[in-house]
C-alpha cells in the first residue's frame, strides 16, 4: 500500500521516491488528519474541476469566474498557452477583457496541430461573439510565435483587429545583463517618448 | 566518453524534458543532427535560440550526451510573419529527414545561407531560395536529379513538356506538367527567368519528390500554413 502511494507522489514534478517516502511517513506518523483532508481535497479536485465551457480555463463551474463576470469587456479576448498564464495576468491588474486558453504552443515536428491546441474552439468562439481585439499574450518563444501567427490568419478571415504583447529590457533590468535578441528586439519595438510625458 | 568544444551548430527544435531540462535537437556541421539535454536550462533559456548559429559544447557517454555550453556566432536573427513559417517548415523538413548523426556540411552551410537570405528576399526569390534548399537536402541524401537529362539520358528541351515519374525522372509527355523550360532555369541557376506559375510547378515537383520520401505522415508546418 505504501508502495503505491510512493508511486502516486512520484507522479508530482520534481518528486522523486525518497520525497515521497518523506511525504508519506511524516503523514502516516505525525499528521494522519493532514493525510485525510489532502485525500478528500484531491479527490474533490480532481472531480470537480473542468474546463470552462468558454475560455477552456480549469474552473469548477461550467463558466469560470472570469467568464461569469459581466462587468468585464467582452470585445478584448486575450490569448494564453496556459491557465497559469491567466493567473500572471490577472495579479498585474491591468487587464479587464476576456481570455482564451489553449492547451500549449504549436509544434509543428511533435505533431501538434491547431486541433490539438483547441483552436477550433477558438475560432467558433471567434463567430459567435463580437470580438474588436484580440491580444496574443503567447509566450516570446519560436513556438509562441508560430502560435501567434496561426492566430492572426485565423482573425483577419474574421477581421478582427490582432495585437501582440510587447518583448523587451525587464523592469529593473539592465543592459549590460540583457541578451542581444531580446536588446534587438526592444529596439526595433521601441515607441515615441510623447506617450510617456 | 566523448567531449566535444564549441562546434557550430543549428537548434532545430525543443521540448520539455522532466522538470526543469530542455530535450533540444541541433544540427552540427561537423556531428549532424544529434540530440541533447540541457539540464536546468528551461529557467536559463534566452539565448539558446533557433535560427541562429550557435557553438555548442557536450559531452556524455550514453547516446542521450548532456548539453554543457553555448554561445552564439550569429547576429540576432527573429522571423515574423510568413518567415518564419518558412523557417519553421525548413526545420520540420531537417527533422524529419535528416538522419541522426550523419555529417552534411553542404546541407548545413546551404541552411544558414537560406536563413540569411531570408530576410532580405522578395516573396518570389524567398519562395525560390526553398525550392532550392529542398533540391539541396534531397541531393546530399541521395535523391538527387539531374535537371538538365531527361529519363533516357537525353538532354532536357526547353520547348517539350515533362513529367516527373518516382525512380525514372523526367519523362517527356505530350500532357505533361513541368515545361522543359523551367527545368532549363533550375539546372543554369538562372531565377531571372522564373515566373510566379514557374515557381507553383516546381513547387508542385518537390512536394511530389518529398512526399515519397516522407511516407503517409504529411508535414504539418505545411498543413497549418499552406492551405493549397
């Protein structure tokens, strides 16, 4: 029995066998109430949770929280790899439009198509609601940039307006430390210092 | 154990490996295509960048060899838009043809001039620049064509029409789809002359070459991006 819990943890990034051998005996020696609450937690979890019907989101009710709120601007959609990405977003708090969440990038040589990522959905989504901006906030990677692409052939055959998020120098940060794709490529999106006074 | 110093190489293409490594195939100029693990480099990932010529160090001594250094050779190169489709499908075509360790110097110095270029082409020559390197890859794995013969040794007629037939060549045809023409073109290396219907029969005959190459399982970058 203690075996197969072994494994089970092990299925957890970054646990190995002899953390989870940590796990389990703190639990079955010093907090058994601990143990059950987890069981029942995951349990109830894994259940419960889903998909938002509308932005595929993990949410426990059909529409998640964001989906639900009204008071949200529904002409913006915002496009992210993943709903960890949503999370990111939200604590910046400087966005009040919708999302959509596919299931990771395009890879064209792993053979993940735009099925695979639910871009079908988006575009279903895309014809039934009065989209005026879509946002790719795919991640500056290759791939993010493939999938960003893909997104904005499949817009303009809708005409919706495309933006991407800007790439450049972090907060905080300096050149010097800076690796030149990402200083050439802040300076080719620079922008006119009028918007910043 | 095998040590290897800061070897030009391309990065053709990543994946997630476990928690926190990069499974990254490249293609050496003096290894070919191998794969390597980039332990812990998914936090450290910035300048390990496809499209750019790189030099790679690694060592191991299982066949999947560890990652240890790298540093770029190149000037930031970043493909947008419908470059980088053609980028992204010339390395689909690297991955799925290439075999894994064998030396071809041609095929690399002809991948990084094409990705020079590029950038600076009009739509016409970048499509052409493809077909070329598509011509390139094909010859240095052994599927080569002469573009001045026909099946039976004759030389190419620039008023006939051809076919290309799997294993044979051109066969002259009287409904045949290549102009002897266009072949003429590719053989002299004279893209002057090429027309926009030139520039769709050729590329009609290497997806016709590549395909019987490539089996049942077509390419996906063209699936997503060339809908024709």
């Amino acid at each position: 029995m203690i075996e197969k819990l072994n494994k089970a943890f092990c299925k957890l990034p970054g646990v190995g066998s002899k953390s989870a051998q940590r796990f389990i005996y703190h639990l079955l020696e010093r907090d058994r109430q601990g143990g059950l609450d987890l069981a029942k937690a995951l349990t109830e979890t894994m259940e419960k949770v889903k998909n938002c019907a509308r932005c595929r989101t993990l949410s426990e009710k059909t529409l998640c929280s964001i989906c639900a709120n009204n008071a949200r601007d529904s002409s913006q959609l915002c496009v992210v790899e993943t709903p960890t990405d949503i999370h990111a977003i939200e604590q910046s708090g400087v966005y009040s439009g919708n999302y959509f969440v596919l299931s990771g990038y395009l890879s064209p040589i792993d053979g993940i198509g735009a099925a695979e990522l639910g871009l079908d959905e988006l575009e279903s989504l895309l014809k039934i609601e009065e989209v005026s901006e879509i946002i790719l906030a795919t991640n500056a990677t290759i791939e993010g940039e493939v999938t960003a692409h893909y997104i904005y052939n499949l817009a303009k055959k809708y005409q919706i307006r495309t933006t991407r998020i800007a790439h450049g120098i972090p907060l905080g940060g300096e050149l010097e430390y800076t690796d030149i794709n990402t200083i050439a490529h802040a300076l080719s999106g620079r922008k006119s210092y009028d918007i910043y006074s | 154990m095998t040590k290897i110093e800061l070897t030009p190489a391309f990065l053709i293409h990543r994946r997630m490996y476990q928690d926190s490594s990069l499974l990254l195939d490249f293609f050496t100029r003096n290894y070919g295509k191998i794969r390597l693990v980039a332990r812990g480099a998914r936090s450290n990932k910035t300048s390990l960048q496809m499209f750019q010529r790189l030099n790679i160090s690694f060592k191991g001594r299982s066949e999947l060899k560890n990652l240890t250094n790298w540093e770029s050779s190149d000037q930031p190169r970043r493909f947008l838009g419908n470059d980088l489709v053609l980028a992204i499908y010339t390395n689909e075509l690297l991955s799925r043809l290439l075999p894994e360790a064998e030396k071809h110097q041609k095929v690399f110095d002809g991948y990084w001039h094409y990705l020079i270029m590029i950038n600076e082409q009009s739509d016409a020559e970048k499509e052409y620049s493809l077909r070329l390197f598509e011509n390139l890859l094909l010859e240095e794995l052994g599927y080569g064509l002469e573009f001045n013969k026909d099946s039976t040794g004759s030389p190419i007629d620039s008023e006939l029409e051809y076919q290309f037939q799997e294993h044979e060549g051109f066969v002259a045809k009287v409904d045949g789809n290549i102009p002897g023409e266009v072949l003429l073109v590719v053989n002299d290396d004279d893209n002057d002359r090429l027309s926009v219907g030139h520039l769709a029969i050729l590329k009609k005959l290497n997806r016709k070459r590549l395909r019987s190459i490539l089996g049942e399982r077509p390419l996906k970058s063209r699936e997503l991006f060339f809908a024709n």
